[in-house]
C-alpha cells in the first residue's frame, strides 16, 4: 500500500515554481509587461499580482513560464526602487 499512496502524493504535488528576475517595464499591450536582465527580456502578465504600481523597479517574481516562454507572475517581491 505504501507505494501506491506514494505515487498518489506525487502525482498530486504542485511543479516548483520559475522565478525571473530584473527590470519590471510596461508592454506593448494593456495589463503586459516585460521583466528584462542581462539584456534579455520576458513577456509578463499576472492576475493576482498588481505589477503597474512596480514598472521601474528591480523586481524578482514568482509563477511560472508557458510554453511560448511568457511568464504568468503569482508573486512579487521588490528588490530596489529603480532599475539601476
């Protein structure tokens, strides 16, 4: 029995969750953004997260990426008040 509630438990774990990290901006669209470091920028939307309030700033955020490599945020912490 115990090897079938192990499979159960880890069928049902959640996947670890992405992080990305970097300047938050807004995107060419309403309610996008773009989180961009090392040169490379990250398309980023988020129902959960009010990200306009950070468009600016060092962010770091928690979710997870899709397929075509936009990140979904459901966390956000502030690393600095600006980009530099």
């Amino acid at each position: 029995m115990i090897p079938v509630l192990a499979a159960i438990m880890m069928a049902a774990a959640p996947a670890p969750a992405d992080t990305v990290s970097g300047c938050l901006a807004k995107g060419d669209k309403a309610g996008t953004y773009t989180i961009t470091s090392g040169g490379k920028a990250t398309n980023v939307m988020s129902k959960s997260v009010k990200l306009d309030g950070h468009v600016g700033h060092t962010v770091t955020l928690t979710g997870s990426m899709d397929k075509n490599g936009d990140f979904d945020a459901t966390k956000l912490a502030m690393k600095s008040a600006s980009c530099m």
